[in-house]
C-alpha cells in the first residue's frame, strides 16, 4: 500500500467521525488530508505532505468552517415544543366549544383535546379553529377566519 492511500483512508475516517461531531473541526483535517494525499501522489516527500496538510488544514479551518457553521446555523429551525407548538395549528372541532367552563372537545393533529372559546363565543361541531394558547391541558381556540 502507497502513503498517498494511507492519507485517503485519514481523510475518509475524519469525514466519517464529522458525521457524529459538530463544528466542522474533523472534516477540516479531513479535507486536508486529501491534500497531503494528493502531495504525496505526485512524490513530495514526508515534509512535503505534512506541509500541504498543515497549509490546508488552516486554510480550510479558518477560511471554511465560518461559512459552513452560519449555514448549519441558518437552517437550524429550533422546533417548537410543548404548549408553544401548538399555538397557531388548525384543528376541528369535535364537539361544539363554548366559554369557560362548557369546553368542548378540538381534534388536532390526530389528538383530540379539550378545549374552549377565547372570544365567548359557540363554536359547532365541524368548525374550524385555530389555537391561540394552552391553559393546563385545555386548548384556547378562537374560529379560523
């Protein structure tokens, strides 16, 4: 086996272990390894390769990692959990949904869930509404528009 292979299995393993480690701190030696195996293809020497390899690594980590880490960031959508993701989603209403204490019962999302009227008003079975916030295990809906 040739050292230029040597540097593509390096390089391959760290592409790998970036898979399970964020940050895009082993793909930048990952990449620079492909460097340092394309060094030692073309017949540098040890020195030759190790300097590509670190000449790459600062390149592509300083250069590089900014661009890649905004763009992770920027499509990062934080989910919304608990009772904040559910404000806003449409449901049906199952039973009709009334004021206060004559909640009646909302089918959201494939869950039925009890809930009652933000404006006071009846809302019929078979309405459409809109969650507007949670109350205990109570959804606050008003009729979609």
């Amino acid at each position: 086996m040739q050292v230029w292979h040597w540097w593509i299995m390096a390089g391959v393993g760290l592409l790998i272990l970036e898979v399970f480690t964020p940050g895009f701190v082993a793909a930048s030696f990952g990449l620079a390894c492909f460097a340092g195996a394309l060094a030692a293809w073309l017949g540098g020497g040890a020195t030759w390769q190790v300097a590509v390899f670190t000449a790459c690594a600062l390149v592509v980590f300083v250069a590089m990692r900014p661009f890649f880490q905004k763009a992770m960031m920027k499509s990062a959508d934080p989910a919304k959990l608990g009772a904040a993701g559910l404000s806003g989603r449409t449901g049906l209403a199952e039973q009709p949904v009334g004021p206060g204490d004559s909640a009646g019962r909302v089918k959201l999302g494939g869950e039925v869930w009890r809930a009652r009227s933000e404006s006071g008003q009846h809302l019929p079975s078979g309405a459409r509404v809109s969650v507007v916030g949670v109350e205990g295990a109570t959804l606050v809906v008003s009729p979609q528009s």
